[in-house]
C-alpha cells in the first residue's frame, strides 16, 4: 500500500448532517399510478399492489411475484372494494414477474360475483397465463383484454 504516512494522520474529510438531493420526478406505470421501483434497483421479490377506486372503478396495478400466498390480500382489497361499490376492475399488471392459477382465480371470484374486469397492460407471464385459462375453460366472465 502506498498510503503517505501524513494522510494516516489526518482528519477526516468532513460532511454534512445531512446531504440534501434534489427529490426525483415520481414515475408512473402506463395508467397513471405511482410506480416506487426505480429500473436500477434488483427485482423485490415481495409483491406490491396499488389501487385506486373512483366511480365505480377500481383501478389495480400489480408488482412482483403473485401465488397462492400472495394473492390472497387481493381478496379482501376486491371484497373492500366491492362493498364500497366497485363494479370495474382494470388491471395493470405490466410489472408482475411470475404468476400462476391463484391470479386467475382472483379474476375469476370477481366476475362470479357479477363483477367485469379487463387487463389494461399485462406482463408476459401474465399474459400467457390468462391465454391458458381461455384455452382450457370457457372464457372468464366479465373479462377482456384492452391491451398488453
């Protein structure tokens, strides 16, 4: 190591209490909700759900990785909002990086309830698995894809 014996003995350099940086434009998924990820950052492995409910309408935007355990918040978020009057349910689930049937059975509770439902944006995974469960049922009640 070639450390001048002086810098051993110097103070250190001094910084501030607190280092202020001038706060970031929030981003937004492709309808409009606030999108905390930062492209950057590794993948969270933990879910995020967002929603926003006006009009009737409540707005779902999916985040991570969705399962039997994971879904199963979606169920009391949809009941709670069913019970606020609820009717339309948008999903936004171009950030989802795995899903299986349990997603599917959201959708489908949903519409069983005499809800609609359609996918705005979808992720890949997410898309081939709502292909699948039109392919190998009748289609799910009350849903339509918008766009992908």
């Amino acid at each position: 190591m070639n450390t001048p014996i002086d810098a051993i003995n110097a103070p250190a350099p001094s910084t501030p209490d607190h280092v202020t940086h001038p706060p970031a434009a929030p981003r937004t998924g492709a309808l409009g909700l606030l999108d905390p990820t930062d492209p950057s950052d590794p993948p969270d492995p933990l879910p995020r759900v967002r929603s926003v409910l006006r009009g009737g309408v409540l707005t779902v935007g999916l985040d991570g990785e969705f399962d039997h355990w994971t879904c199963a918040p979606l169920y009391g978020l949809l009941d709670a909002a069913a019970a606020r009057g609820a009717r339309h349910l948008v999903l936004d689930a171009a950030l989802v990086t795995f899903c299986d049937s349990a997603l599917v059975h959201v959708l489908d509770r949903w519409a069983r309830a005499g809800g609609t439902w359609e996918a705005a944006t979808t992720s890949r995974p997410v898309r081939l698995l709502l292909d699948l469960a039109r392919r190998l049922r009748p289609p799910l009640a009350g849903g339509k894809r918008v766009g992908t």
